[in-house]
C-alpha cells in the first residue's frame, strides 16, 4: 500500500470514529471542501525541460465538528500531479480544541499566522511554501501547518498565545528541477540536509502577548528555535566535496502596532533576529543577527478600490565581520537590504470580479517580482483566477534576481462545496 | 412671581418636547431601526439579483451591541454561511458615530486576522445594493433634514448631504408616524432623478421591538436589487462585551453564530 493510501485510510477511520462518537452525543457536524485545478505554464522551460511549474487536480475536504468545550477540525487534500505524475495525500490541518471562559488549547497541526507585513513575514516565524507562492497556487499554500499545541489566555489586562512546536518544520523553497535558481557551489552535488532531533532541548517555543492601546491592536512576540531557509557547511572550506544543509538556531524578539492613520490603516512591525550560532558574524555560512522592520500603510482611495504600501527592512549586524570573512567568490549582501511593496485592489459587478496586483521592488538589490491577477466568482460555488509571475533584476544571485527565467502564467479553477 | 414662571415653562416644555423636527424624526429612527434594545441577533440572508436575473446569496449571523446612549458607539460581530468561499469568515466592526470605522476581518484558511481600510462608508456591503451606512447608519450631523410633507401615516424627510462628494444629491424617507421605521426611501442622482428606492417589506414586533425583517434595496441605475430577510431575529440576549475581540473573531463561539 503505497502513502496516499495508507494516508486516505487512516484519516477515514479517524474521522469514521469521530462521526460515530460525535453523531452519540448529537454534537454539530460539518463537511465540505473543494475540487480544484490548478495550472501553472512556465515562460522559459524549467531546468529539467518541463513545461509546467505546477499542474495539478486537488481535492480538499474540511471536517468539523464540536460539542462545547471541544472541537475538531481536519483538512485533507488529495490531489494528482501532472508533471511528475503522482498521487499525493496530505494532512493540511487536523486539531482539537478546548475552549474555557479565560483559556482555551489547541492541539495537533495547525496553522498559525502571526504578524502584520502583507507577504512580509517578520514575527510570523511560522513555516511557509515559497515554491507554492512562486508557483500561482491559491494564497493559502503559502502557509504550512505546524504539529503543535497552542495555547491561549486571555486574563482582562491582555492576551496570550504560548506556541510550542516539538518537531522542527523547515520552509518550502522551489526545487531546482522546476526553478532557475543560484546555487553558489552548482559542482559539489553531494548533499544532505539535516533537521533538528526532535528532543526536549529543540522544542521550538513562541511567544505572543497583545492588547489594545489608545486605539491601536499593540503585540510583542518572542520565539526560540531554529532558522527555517538552510545554511551550507561545505566539509571542506578549500577543497569541499560534500554540503550539510541546515538550520541555524534562532531567536527572535517581536513588537508590532497596527490602527488607523492618516485615512487609512498604519502598520508598524520589527524584530531582532539572533543569530544565536553566530553571534559575533564571524561565520560566513550561518546568517549574522539581523534586525527587520516594516512600515505600511492601507487606503481605500474610493469605493471597492484599495491600495497598500509597504517598505520593509532587513538591516545586518557585525557588518564588517561579514566582509572580512565572506569567502573569495561568494555574492557580498548589502548591509542595509530594503524593498518597498504595492498592492492594488479593484472589485468590480458586485465584488465578484477581482483585479490585483502587487508588486515588489527591492532598493538595495534591484530586482523585482510582480503578480497581476484577474480573479472571478462565476457563480456562488464557482471561482477561477488568472495570473503572472514575473520575476527579474540586476543581479543572478539576489532573491528576485535569481528567479529572472521563472515567470510563469498560472490559472486557477475552484468549485466549492 | 417665580411661581407663574414655573407654570408658565411648565406649559412650555413639553411642547418643545414634542415639537416635531426632521432631525428629531431621523434620530428617532435610527434609535427604532439601529439601536433598539441593549443587543440584538440576527440570522441575515441577503439575496443579489443582477440585472441578467442571476442571483447571489449572501448569508451571515449579524450581533451587535450599543455601547451608551442613542447615536453612540456600537460593535458589530459578523459570521458568513455562503457564498463558500468566504464561509467561516468573521467581521467586526467598532462604530463611532463622529469617526471611522475599526474593522477587523479573520481569513480561516490562514488562520489571519487583518484590520481593513475604511473610509469609504457609501461602499457596498459585501457587493450588494446596501451600503455600510444602509446596514450601521449615517451620522445625522452629516446632512440637512427637512420634513417636506405628510401622508399615509408618513413624515416625508428630505434628507441632503452637506458635503457635495456623495453618489446622491439627496434622500427621501417615509417614516412611519406609529413605529418610527422607514417604510420607504428615494435616493436622487445629481441630476435629481431617481435611481435607488429602499423598501420595506415586512414589519415585525420582537420582544416589543418593531423589526423589519424583509426588505429590499433597487438599483435603477444598474438594474439589480438586493432582498433582505432577518430571521432567528432576538434582542437583548446579553452578548458578553469579550466576545467583540481577536480571540473569538478566530474561533466565534457556536452559541451566538447558530
């Protein structure tokens, strides 16, 4: 039996009992979900020769059911892939809630979004898919669950969110088969990559408090644990033969303000990120400490039309270790590597027609990445979207540089139920 | 001397009680259709219907709560059945009568919660023919209101914005003279013709409180109208102040949503 099956199986027995038990005690129970293709055709071929970064079928279905204090949720997909021409079963989410009058808990994966960059993530230290983002998958594939227990309190003076994660979740990056990307050692292709033991000292812990002041949606944010984008340790610094991918130990230290401004709504994020494995930027493999802030800013300029801008900042610490240890031949990153976002929005026949945009363009590197779309409602159950990747800028190395030869057009077609 | 004097203001007062004025007609109206009793529920099923007659169901749970007197702050608490894709969604709003909006919105699939601009409260709500102000109410300092005749048991209200940057150079209401709901209202373009007419359509009384529960905006200018029906209609209900937060705008509780 091969994974998706014993996947499908599994989940059917689990919601079988859950029905079962549930239906005794005549709690509320709800199914839906959705059948979804989705296609995305690539500009240039892929490195592997490809025509498609993504072309898939997918079904997803949602099960929910509570009876107070509990409630359980499972979101599974079942999809087939076109390019490599493979089944795929996939747990999305699957919790248990227990809700108190001042507490409640979360129990089992779940995804958790935390933050206020719009596609900008500072304090959300959560697990995310890139090459779902880069690809023209819906939004929401951005994000990944995590298998955690969240719990919340909310005594009258502010509340909290205690996230404890016990096995480490790297990011999704797109894979070279289907992306152009830079690799700064392409001729060493004996790799491993190596995750954090799932052990009691590797436990991933997050952090958030927030409350109201004068007006304004106040958090503070702390997590302790790993880097989610690998670094490489080549075994040899010379003459290396052989790359340990890996996740550097982090810890981040948070605050975020959001209300209205100025007519419209102004956010303000930052956080320190310690590079706790290289503290003072001596190691040229491991990311040196860095601190990231955001400013945006959203306005409706006229009915169903909306702008947001962002400009966001990652500012590196120990600079001049950085240069004094970057290897002979590696890119050199700017101290200071900013980017400044805009996003349209326009609802047009009953806010069933969608038009966006959202572009972003990077100060101190020069390259880009913009996303128009054309999203439609054809009915109440039925949606389909359109769109573009486009990618580009000076530089083969820089985050949208690198991507220059990946634009993609990408279609969506959604029927929900 | 001051004895007469008292009788005198005495007679006096009352009178200036009653006096009928637009504005005191508009106000009562509001408090009779936006903020009767301390909290109100509302299971709200809101039908789209284009000009081509394809249709477009909207369906939400809508709580709301006053916060002091007539024309103050209120919280609006809402909870989407259909269309699909927005289902589970959730929506608050903190009304200020003299100040924009706080809205907030939480997106189930992302598990994310985003405050929203607005500024704009002529925009549609959620693309039908009624507007934000048409769902929570217009500040009554906003236009100037005169009342321009009386009949079927009506107070006829002209209503024109003072700020000339409106869709509608100015609205005629029919306000019950009895229960103080508007049984119908006109609005004129800037051409003064007439392009948009509210109606209501069923009037019930819930708790002691005079509801409308069917009601209908038309869109003359582009051909489609939006029905509204209210059910599972209750006032009063005590709605904790607690449930207007983050925490339950993520996970709103099955009590008040159903």
């Amino acid at each position: 039996m091969d994974r998706i099956n014993i996947v499908a199986f599994f989940i059917f027995i689990l919601a079988s009992i859950f029905c079962f038990l549930l239906h005794s005690y005549a709690a509320d129970i709800s199914i839906h979900g959705f059948s979804q293709g989705n296609y995305s055709f690539s500009i240039s071929e892929n490195p592997s020769g490809k025509d498609f970064k993504w072309a898939e079928e997918r079904v997803q279905l949602k099960f929910d059911a509570s009876r107070d204090p509990f409630r359980i949720f499972i979101k599974t997909d079942g999809s087939f892939e076109h390019i490599e021409d493979k089944e795929d079963a996939e747990l999305r989410e699957g919790y248990v809630d227990y809700t108190a009058s001042k507490w409640d808990l979360r129990l089992g994966r779940q995804i958790i979004t935390w933050g206020l960059g719009d596609l900008l993530f500072i304090n959300d230290v959560f697990p995310k898919d890139y090459e779902a983002f880069f690809s023209g998958r819906p939004m929401e594939y951005l994000k990944i669950g995590v298998d955690s227990a969240k719990l919340g309190m909310y005594p009258n003076f502010a509340s909290f969110e205690l996230v404890v994660i016990p096995n480490f979740k790297p990011n999704n990056y797109p894979s070279s088969e289907r992306f152009w990307m830079y690799d700064p050692m392409p001729g060493i292709t004996n790799r491993e990559t190596k995750e954090p033991d799932t052990k009691l000292n590797n436990t991933e812990i997050a952090v958030r408090a927030y409350r109201d002041i004068k007006g304004f949606d106040a958090s503070i944010y702390f997590y302790h644990g790993f880097m989610r984008q690998p670094s490489m340790l080549p075994d040899n610094m010379m003459t290396p033969s052989k790359l340990t991918l890996f996740y550097p130990e982090l810890s981040v230290y948070g605050t975020s303000f959001q209300g209205r401004a100025f007519e419209g709504i102004l956010s303000l994020e930052a956080g320190y990120y310690d590079s706790r494995q290289d503290n003072a930027g001596k190691d040229p493999m491991i990311p040196n400490s860095q601190t990231k802030f955001l400013i945006g800013y959203q306005k409706q300029l006229w009915e169903d039309l909306t702008i947001g801008l962002q400009y966001y900042g990652e500012y590196m610490h120990d600079y001049s270790e950085y240069e004094k240890n970057l290897p002979q031949g590696f890119p050199k990153e700017n101290k200071l590597h900013d980017f400044s976002t805009i996003r349209i929005t326009r609802l047009l026949k009953n806010q069933t027609l969608k038009l966006s945009i959202i572009s972003f363009y990077s100060i101190s590197d020069k390259d880009y990445m913009i996303n128009p779309e054309i999203k439609y409602n054809f009915t109440d159950q039925v949606w389909g979207a359109i769109g573009e990747n486009i990618f580009g800028g000076d530089k083969n190395w820089s985050q949208f540089g690198q991507l220059d030869k990946n634009d993609n057009v990408y279609l969506q077609l959604r029927y929900e139920f | 001397m001051l004895r007469y004097l008292i009788v005198l203001l005495a007679m006096l007062l009352p009178l200036k009680v009653f006096a009928i004025t637009a504005p005191g007609v508009i106000k009562k109206s509001q408090a009779v259709l936006l903020y009767s009793g301390k909290d109100f529920k509302a299971r709200v099923s809101m039908k789209i219907i284009i000009k081509s007659g394809q249709e477009r169901i909207r369906e939400l749970t809508m709580l709301r709560k006053n916060y002091g007197d007539v024309s103050g702050d209120q919280k609006y608490f809402m909870y989407f059945f259909q269309p699909a894709d927005v289902r589970n969604m959730t929506f608050m709003v903190y009304k200020y009568p003299t100040k924009d909006d706080d809205r907030w919105m939480f997106i189930p699939a992302i598990n994310m919660t985003r405050r929203i601009a607005a500024q704009d409260n002529r925009s549609s709500f959620v693309g039908s023919d009624f507007t934000y102000e048409d769902i929570s109410g217009r500040d009554i300092e906003n236009d100037d209101h005169s009342i321009i005749k009386e009949e079927n048991n009506c107070y006829v209200i002209k209503s024109a914005p003072k700020t000339g940057d409106m869709e509608y150079s100015y609205k005629l209401s029919w306000i019950d003279k009895t229960n103080f709901l508007p049984i119908k209202e006109e609005y004129y373009d800037k051409k003064n013709e007439l392009y948009k007419v509210f109606t209501a359509e069923e009037i019930k009384d819930i708790k002691g409180f005079p509801t409308i529960v069917k009601r209908t905006m038309t869109n003359l200018h582009t051909g489609s109208r939006t029905e509204v029906a209210f059910t599972k209609v209750d006032y009063n209900i005590g709605i904790e102040d607690s449930l207007f937060s983050e925490r339950f705008l993520k996970q709103p509780p099955k009590k008040w949503i159903e």
